[in-house]
C-alpha cells in the first residue's frame, strides 16, 4: 500500500508541477489556463508573499499530484 505525504511545494518540485500542469491545459478542460504557464511562473509563486500564490504538492510511492490554489485568467475554451 503507497503512503500519501501532503507538503508545501519546493523548489525541486518546480520542474515536475510545470510538466504534470501543462499537460492537463494541452490535453483538457481541467484547468481554466489557455497556455502553459512557464516554470518562472511556478517560481514567482513560490517566492511570492500573496495569499493563494502558495500551493501543496501530494506524493506517494506510487506518484504524485499538484494542487495550485489561483484565480482563472480567462476561460479554457472558446465563448462564441
């Protein structure tokens, strides 16, 4: 059985969450983004002292998931 350690991200993980993250606005409507973030996005919210810039990432020995906190830009998919 894997065991499931939620932590605040590093800076180690930076590479990881912006491969795992921009997969999903490629390929699907499961985020709000519309073009992957580059990683000096992930660092400036790392580094940044606003609430919600912070995010936790999960890992398991099985995997891991990311889990960003932040307010959409703009919608995912066409409106008109």
């Amino acid at each position: 059985m894997s065991q499931l350690r939620v932590r605040p991200a590093e800076p180690s993980d930076l590479a990881a969450v912006a491969a795992i993250y921009a997969h999903y606005v490629r390929t699907s409507t499961a985020t709000f983004d519309v073009q992957e973030p580059p990683l000096s996005s992930w660092q400036a919210r790392l580094d940044s002292t606003t609430v919600g810039d912070h995010f936790l990432v999960s890992q398991t020995t099985t995997g891991c998931a990311v889990m960003p906190t932040r307010e959409r830009s703009g919608p995912a998919l066409p409106t008109s």
